[in-house]
C-alpha cells in the first residue's frame, strides 16, 4: 500500500474529497462546499461546484494502468453534469450516495 503522509484537509468535506480524488490541494480544486446547481455558465470546465472537469482523477490513472476501479461511500466530489459522477470521474462502479446533508440513521 501507499502512505499518504502528506495530504492536507480543508475545513469542509467536498473540498477535502476533491483534493483526495485529484491530487491537489483543496484550494486549487473546490474550496467551497456549495450547492451542487451552483454553476458559472461562462466557464463549461470548471464553472460547476466539484472537481473540474479538466482535472484528470486518481481513478482514470489506475484504470488506464489496468486495475478495477470502485467507489464506495460518500461521493460529494461534483455531481453537476455526468462527467462530475464517479463514473465520470473513472471509477467502473459505486456503491455510494451524493451530496453532504446524508447520514446513516433514521428518526
């Protein structure tokens, strides 16, 4: 296995996912934790909240080295257009739910 001894969090989840699927820094990939139909229509790549959809992911890197990709958990990387999904993104299949207002219980 790997040791990722050096990835820095951000104070939100979406921007930390993002970071931990692209390899860069929160600030540099999705620094708010928006609303998925918030969208800049003047910038079709990274106009959407999520990863921007110029950014190669960890997942397109592993399948295009051979190796199944699957997801499994909360996605809340981009949801806004299918090339945002975890399919989009690389990964073959998924197990998972969107969005940040989820949880595992119920009233």
């Amino acid at each position: 296995g790997i040791e990722l001894d050096r990835h820095y969090v951000y104070k939100y989840c979406s921007p930390s996912r993002s970071a931990l699927q692209s390899g860069r820094n929160p600030y540099h990939v999705n620094p708010l934790n928006a609303e998925p139909d918030i969208l800049n229509p003047a910038d079709p790549m990274s106009g959407f909240a999520g990863i921007p959809r110029n950014m190669t992911g960890i997942a397109t890197k592993l399948a295009s080295a051979g190796y199944r990709t699957h997801m499994v958990g909360k996605w809340d990387a981009g949801m806004a257009t299918p090339d945002h999904t975890p399919r989009g993104r690389g990964y073959q299949s998924s197990l998972l739910y969107f969005h940040h207002c989820n949880d595992y219980w119920s009233m």
